[in-house]
C-alpha cells in the first residue's frame, strides 16, 4: 500500500510540474500581452513549452494514457521548431539540446523492444473505455492541430506568431480534454485545461479588439 502510494505521489508530481510549467508560460504570455495590449510571443513561452511537453509525455506513459502522449509527442518538435526561429534553441547547452533530439528515439527504441507490454497498456486499458479513449484522442488532436496551424503561419511570416486561429483551436480542444480529464477523473489535466481555458479567452478578446 505504501508503496502505491509512494509510486502514484511520483507519476502525479511529476504531472502536476509540467502543468505547472505549462500555466507560466501562459501566465508570462498573457501578463506581456495585457501590458502593450496584443499578443506576443516571448522566447519563455516555447523554452517551457518544450520541458513541459516533455514531462507530461513521461507522466502519460507512467499513466498508460495513450491520448495524452499523443498529444505531446505531435507538438515535441513544433516547440523546438518555434525556437529555432526566434533563435533561442542555439542558446541552449549543446548537451541539453542533444538530449531533447535523441529524446523521441529513445522512446520509440524502448517501445519497440517492449511492444506487446506497451499496446496492451494503453490501448487496452480498463480503466479507460475505448469510446472515451477516442473523444481523448481526438481532443488531443485537435488541441495539437492548433500548433500545426501556428506553424504553418509563423513559417510563411519566417517568425514566431500566434494568431486568433490559434487561440480559438485552443479553445476547441480544452473544451474536450477537460471532459476528458472529469471522465478520467484526472486531476493534472482537469487544473492545467482551468487555468489555460481562461487565458485562450483573453487572447481571443485582445486580438478581436485589435482587429476591430
């Protein structure tokens, strides 16, 4: 029993840092936007994106939640990719960035070498029906399509951007992951979907204000 619970106070701190780190970096964004009133884009912003992505995908696998690694492993690069274009990623220790490259591989080497175990886990784990197992996934994908859309439009700008698309995918894809997390009675992606659902609202607002 102690050590359930010893185990469980692991996965959870851990899910609970990346949502942490996850919060600031909309708390940082969204206190530079109110300031000159329009959305920016600070380097922080993907700096803690990327190690928050990176620990929630460790918490998903120590979970067996497939829908949440699916969601990090489609935005990983996405974030890597953001900084190369703002030209912070070259400002990290070579050792660090090397670990953040060879990362994914490394995963996918060790699945490969356990992959019966792995599958059974996460795609037949009965803790999480099949039919919420896909509205999961499907809000993970539409939660990460918002990345893709800031991607293609920051490379056709050749800079870091985060327009109103953006903001309203995020939206979208909050809505279905926070009735996810009440199903799977989640409390890391419930408290980190609250927090983040209020600041994609206020950007909407700043931007529509601009526009207009």
């Amino acid at each position: 029993m102690h050590d359930w619970l010893s185990y469980n106070f692991f996965v959870y701190a851990i899910g609970f840092t990346a949502q942490i780190l996850f919060s600031a970096r909309l708390l940082i964004q969204w206190i530079k936007s109110e300031r000159v009133k329009t959305v920016l884009t600070p380097e922080l912003f993907w700096k803690l994106s990327l190690l928050a992505s990176f620990l929630l995908f460790v918490y998903g696998w120590l979970r067996d939640d497939f829908a949440i690694m699916l969601g990090q492993s489609m935005t990983y690069f996405i974030y890597i990719r953001n900084m190369q274009l703002q030209g912070s990623w070259k400002k990290l220790p070579s050792v660090l960035r090397l670990f953040f490259w060879i990362f994914p591989t490394l995963i996918i080497f060790y699945s490969y070498h356990n992959n019966r175990i792995d599958i059974d886990l996460l795609f037949r784990n009965k803790e999480i029906p099949l039919r919420l197992l896909l509205w999961g996934s499907a809000g993970q994908i539409i939660f990460t399509f918002r990345f893709i859309y800031q991607w293609i439009y920051s490379e056709r700008r050749k800079e870091s951007s985060l327009p109103l698309g953006f903001w309203l995918i995020s939206l979208t894809g909050s809505m279905m992951i926070l009735s996810y997390a009440v199903f799977r009675k989640d409390p890391v992606l419930f408290i980190g979907q609250m927090f983040g659902f209020i600041v994609y609202i206020r950007n909407i607002v700043l931007l529509m204000k601009k526009q207009k």
